[in-house]
C-alpha cells in the first residue's frame, strides 16, 4: 500500500483529475464486474483526496491585492474564500 500512496502522491492534479474521471466514466457504464468497480472505487476515493488537498495547498498559496486610497496596490493578504 505504501508504494501506492507514493503513487498517488507523484500524480499532479490533471493527470489524478483525468484518472478520476476515467474512473467514474467505466463505474458509471456498468460494465465493470463487482469486483472491479469496488477497487475503481477504492481507487476514485483516494484520488478525490489527493485532488482536494492539492487544491487546499493551491487556496493556501494564493493571495489578494489590497488597494490603497488613490487605487494603486498597497500589499497582499491571504485569500479568503468564505
């Protein structure tokens, strides 16, 4: 299982994007076998994860440009989505 993580871990967020949808696209067919949609589930599973905590680092990194009085930047902030 560890070699896995590794993988998951190596995948960017397109390549795990594209994957998940490839994922749910063959769940969604009905054509795979029980055994086979509960380890594409297993697997879809583990990569939503990966694809939200690559998007809670990129929220993290991101950064809005407070303006000043006469409309000229005046620094940054964290963004805040809420």
């Amino acid at each position: 299982m560890g070699q896995e993580q590794d993988a998951f871990a190596e995948l960017s967020f397109e390549d795990a994007l594209k994957r998940l949808e490839t994922i749910v696209s063959r769940l969604e067919s009905g054509e795979a076998s029980l055994d086979e949609s509960i380890g594409l589930y297993a697997e879809g599973d583990k990569l939503r994860a990966r694809c939200e905590a690559r998007l809670a680092e990129a929220q993290a990194r991101i950064e809005k440009i407070g303006l000043g009085q006469d409309g000229r930047p005046a620094g940054t902030q964290p963004f805040d989505a809420g």
